[in-house]
C-alpha cells in the first residue's frame, strides 16, 4: 500500500483575455491554486481550484496549515475517506467558498493520481457514459458587450457548431429584452440562447423580468436570485415556463437536495470547485440523474468535459477558456462539441515551465 509522503502548494494568477463583466462583479483576476501530491511508490497527481480574485491566498494557506499535514501518510487511493475526513477537520469554517475551493484542489489531485495510476482518462474511470458533449459560449455574452456584437459572437458561435450561446442580463428589463430579441432574430430557432443573472434580482423583479423573458423560448434562466434565497426559487418556479438554472454559488450536495426536492430548480450547474472537488460533484450529478435533472456545469471546461462525459446526464459544457496559458494543448472540440481526453488522468496537460514563471510570490509550499 502506497502513502502519501510530500504536498506541494502554489498558486498562479491569471488575466482574462476578454473582460468579464456582469449583473454584480468584473471578473478580473483568476487566482488558481495548485496541489500537487506525490505517494511514496512515486505516484503523482495534479489537482486545481480557483478564485475570481479575491481569497486566493486564504485558500493556499489553508491547504498548507491545516489540510496538507493531514495527508501525510495517508493511502491515496481512500478519496471518500480523505475527504471526509478534510472536511470534518476543517469543520467550523464549512460549509463554505474558501473551504470547499481549498478541498478541491486536494480532491482533484487524488482522483488525478488515481487514474494515472489504472492508466485511464477520468471521464472513463469516474463513469464512461458518453463521448462528447455539446458546447455553448460565455465568453461574447458578458454584460458590457452591445448587442451588435452580441449578435456576431452567437452566429459565430452557431457557425463553428456550437449549440447555444449565454447572454449576461443585469441592464434595465426593456434593454435586456431588445438585446435577447436581436439575437433570437439572427439565429433563428434551431440554436440555444441561456440567460444569466448572477444572483442580482429580488424575487419580484425575477418574475417580472421571467415573464418579459419567455417569448424567446431560452434554454434557461441563470442564477436570478442569490443562491440562498430557496424560497423565492420556488416561488420563481412556479411562476414561470422558463427553465430555472442554479448550483455555481452551491457548496454542499445537501443543498442541491433541498433545490431539487422543493422544485425550486430544472437544471443543475454544479462546479466542481465550488462543491469541494470530484468526489461531491459526481454524487450531485447522480443526485440530479434520479430527479431526471440535467447537468450543466458552470466554468472550468478542462475538468468538467470529463465529468460531463462521466455522466448521462451531463447536457452542456459552458466554453470559457481558462488554462491556456499554463497548458501545452487545449481541450478537443469537433464539430462544436466538447470531447474529452484519452489521457490517463483528468485530461489537463499542464506546462509546469509556465507554472514556475507565473506562480505568485510566497505562495510555493512544501508540505512533508
């Protein structure tokens, strides 16, 4: 039996190449902490989280005083028994951002050594349940984005095969509603159009804006309230045809069971940072399979292409590049569809020359 015997921690931040903007923030900085585990048979795995630009640092210092000391000696292969055991340990700052965020970058890393160690890609190993996945764009919707442009960016999107295209709303009701208006006209009704509010309606002005919202037959409705607020999902729900999308401000599975359990949702978009890594995603994807739920997770496509393909019930990956800058490939898209890699391992082939250029000052740990 192998144990794991060194953590190595850092954290690199990254620009957005595009800006990102929407109801509630500006997106830009994505801190990403990095946690490289090694076994003493000399097994290695590679995990990751990120930030939006703030706590970072809070995360890399939680993983290097309280979690990663507890990983020493342990067999990697109990992912369920590690991470529960994180997770206790840290008990009284959970369940929350910082702490689940912290957790899965450690997760990741495991499941990474796990199928490097069967010599299986992790879409195979965590389930084998399709071959692609079908794509849709963020990266031309953002909030300050004109709707000419919105326009050019989905037909772009429509013409490379991708299947449908996010629009951030957040400007006043009758502006976002022209802006929806002119998109649907040009792309006519055979592709996608999601919508993303990012937590800034009350329940009042979510309906209102839901019922001017439906005669464009959108995919969904994104975040409309802050995740807390159940009750005004469900009260959102039933007031409207619009499919409700929920789960990238989600921290624990329980809550996904709350949602489901109330009809306060109709698509789940788990994030595997976000939830604590991939141990708490797949049993939220399987959660949302026994509700027939859909899975389309928010963010990060370089891990949840494999995730999405884990599962049956995986029906989007959300195009949003984040990693090209400290990866030497992309991930694969044919025919506007996401597909994951045959790599053994999470399928992210990592440039650690970049990494080392790019990791921020003070953050590099050792852990023994």
């Amino acid at each position: 039996m192998s144990r794991i015997d060194r953590v190595e921690i850092l954290m690199v931040d990254l620009v957005p190449k595009v800006k990102r903007t929407d109801a509630i923030q500006s997106f830009v900085s994505q801190e990403t902490p990095i946690v490289r585990i090694f076994a003493d048979d000399g097994a290695v795995g590679t995990g990751y989280s990120y930030t939006i630009g703030t706590g970072g640092h809070a995360i890399v210092d939680l993983i290097s005083r309280h979690l990663a000391p507890q990983l020493i000696g342990r067999d990697p292969d109990m992912i369920e028994e590690i991470w529960k055991h994180l997770f206790f340990h840290t008990h009284a700052t959970a369940v929350g951002a910082i702490t689940a965020l912290a957790l899965a970058a450690i997760d990741t890393a495991l499941w990474d050594m796990r199928c490097r160690r069967s010599n299986r890609p992790l879409y195979k190993e965590a389930g084998g349940a399709q071959r692609s996945v079908p794509l849709y764009t963020t990266e031309g919707g953002w909030l300050h984005i004109e709707t000419a442009e919105l326009v050019e960016d989905a037909l772009r999107a429509k013409a490379a095969g991708f299947g449908g295209s996010k629009i951030k709303i957040g400007r006043p009701p009758k502006q976002d509603v022209l802006r929806l208006a002119a998109v649907r006209e040009a792309v006519g009704d055979d592709f996608e159009i999601m919508v993303d509010g990012n937590q800034g309606a009350s329940v009042d002005e979510a309906i209102r804006r839901a019922r001017l919202y439906e005669p464009f037959d959108l995919a969904w409705y994104e975040e409309p309230l802050p995740a807390e607020d159940l009750g005004g999902h469900i009260r959102l729900s039933a007031a409207t045809t619009l499919p409700i999308a929920v789960g990238e401000s989600i921290y624990h599975p329980s809550h996904f069971r709350e949602y489901l359990q109330r009809e306060a949702c109709s698509v789940i978009q788990v994030d595997v940072a976000r939830i604590g890594g991939i141990t708490p995603w797949l049993k939220v994807a399987h959660l949302a399979e026994t509700f027939n739920v859909a899975v389309s997770p928010h963010f990060l496509m370089e891990l949840h292409v494999s995730l999405c393909a884990a599962i049956p019930n995986g029906r989007w990956v959300e195009y949003i590049p984040q990693l090209d800058g400290l990866t030497h490939t992309g991930m694969t898209i044919e025919n506007g569809r996401a597909v994951p890699s045959e790599a053994a391992g999470l399928g992210i082939d990592w440039n650690w020359d970049a990494i080392t250029r790019q990791t921020c000052e003070g953050t590099m740990r050792i852990i023994r």
